[in-house]
C-alpha cells in the first residue's frame, strides 16, 4: 500500500472516531513526532552563519525593525 492510500484509510478511520481520549492521544503523538523529526533534521549552525545572524539583529535593532515582546504576545493571541 503506497502513502497516499495509507494516509486516505488512516483518515478515513480517524473520521469514524467517536472517542476523545484517543483522538487526545493521537494528536499528542503526532505533535511529539513532528517536533521529534524536526529536531532530527536540524543542522549545526556554523559560527560563521551565527555570527552573521547576531549581525544583523544588531542592524535590525538599530534600524527600529523588531517587535516589543508584549505586542508580540498580544498578536498570538489573536490568531484563535
């Protein structure tokens, strides 16, 4: 059975779920396995490259281009 076909019957199934205790624990897998494989695929920054991003935070502080951090959470909160 290929992927597409997998995924199709998997959802297919999660439809027909009637429990929350389940779809909780699946959805919880799913969040842990994602970050999981994230952090698998994530490659050493070289120094080079960390020094050019502290860079140009610098120049971006300097030039007025950032966010103050409560009208950040303010605007995540609006996203529900």
């Amino acid at each position: 059975m290929d992927l597409e076909t997998r995924k199709i019957a998997f959802v297919q199934e999660f439809l027909s779920l009637q429990n929350e205790e389940i779809v909780s624990g699946l959805e919880k897998l799913l969040r842990k396995r994602k970050a999981e494989l994230f952090m698998k695929n994530q490659e050493p920054m070289s120094r080079s490259q960390y020094n050019a991003e502290i860079d140009q935070a610098m120049k971006d502080s300097k030039n007025g281009r950032m966010i103050k951090a409560e009208d950040l959470k303010a605007k995540i909160q609006k996203w529900d």
